[in-house]
C-alpha cells in the first residue's frame, strides 16, 4: 500500500511541475509616425472641421495583430498586440495632418457639437499580414469623406490601399513595416489635402 502511495505521490508531483512552466506574457506595439510641421498661417482661412474616430471592421478592434494566409482566413497572433486601438491611432494621425496643412481655421475631434462647418468620417479597412502569394507583406487600406455639417453634402472623397514586404519574417519587422506602410497610405489619402472654402457660419 505505501509503494502504491508513493507511486501517485511521484506521478502527481510529475504533473504539477509540468504544469508549472514560465507565463507567457503579450508583447505589445504601437505605430508612430513623425509629426507633421505646421506651415505658415493661410489668410482668409476660416472653415472649420472635426475629425470623428475611424471606423473599421470588427476583427481589427479585437486588439491582437491580424495575419492571413489565405483571401479568406484570417488569423490573430496570441501573444503579439496593439497598445493602442489601430482607429484611435488612425483618427489621431490624419487630425495632426490636416491641422498642420493650413487648410483649416481649426481642427479637432468631433465631440457631437455643431459649432463646426465640416466633418470628416473615415474607416481602417485593412492592417493585416499578408502571408500568401510569395514573400510576407503587410496591407494597408483606409478611406474617408468630408461632408457639410449644414447640408450634409459630401464635399470630399478618397480611398487608397497600400503595401509593403516585410524584410525580416518576425513580428517586429511586420510591425515596422506597417507603421511605414501606414504612413505612406495616410499621405496618399490626404494627397492633395481637402481644401474647402467657406465662410464660417454666424
């Protein structure tokens, strides 16, 4: 009986420090892009417009980075994670640019007040690994449009998507390459800048 006993001593002993192995922790990223420098002061520039927080799709706000091997499947690293919801980081870009381009009197986050002419919308389409078709790339894709507050016409549209290869098949690499490619997409979208001009509403 006392050999039986400590025989499931041992194997239960077995078992826990099996079971004991280091935690794995996420590792975090975030994209960052050098700030825009603001140009002389345009005379005459009076219109107003608020940027609201991009849209996209609801695999992308899942907070894990996204990688396909396929057109249709889609796949998430466990343990490698944005910091920062990829849309606030997006909305904050793209207000940062179109405030340093001159074009406007004031540019802010929309707040759900009306005390501005113009409203810009915008979604994330993509911010994937591409894992398919030859070497690993990385895919970018965001659109946007501007409409009147008053009328709500659209006064401004674009659409663009980007891609980039990745040098280095790791995980940083992927995100470095994103954070350029994402940089290239957001000047391209906003190339030409959107001009409107208007006078302030009384």
């Amino acid at each position: 009986m006392k050999k039986h006993t400590a025989v499931w001593f041992g194997l239960a002993a077995l078992i826990i420090l099996s079971g004991c192995g280091a935690a794995r922790y996420p590792n975090y990223y975030t994209l960052h892009l050098q700030a825009p420098t603001d140009p002389p002061a345009q005379e005459g520039v009076r219109t107003s417009l608020a940027v609201r927080e991009f849209r996209s799709p609801t695999y992308l706000r899942q907070g894990a980075i996204v990688y396909k091997t396929s057109p249709e499947e889609i796949g998430f690293y466990n343990y490698h994670r944005w910091a920062v919801d990829p849309r606030e980081f997006v909305t904050n870009a793209v207000t940062e640019r179109l405030r340093a381009s001159g074009n406007f009197a004031q540019v802010k986050l929309y707040d759900g007040h009306s005390d501005i002419d113009y409203v810009l919308s915008g979604r994330l389409e993509k911010l994937e690994e591409v894992d398919y078709g030859g070497a690993v790339k990385v895919e970018v894709a965001i659109s946007a449009q501007m409409t009147s507050l008053v009328t709500g016409a659209t006064v401004w549209t674009n659409d663009v998507s980007e891609i980039g290869t990745v040098g280095k098949r790791d995980v940083p690499a992927v995100v470095a390459e994103m954070n350029a490619t994402m940089g290239r997409a957001i000047e391209k979208l906003l190339t030409p800048a959107p001009v409107i001009v208007a006078t302030k509403k009384n």
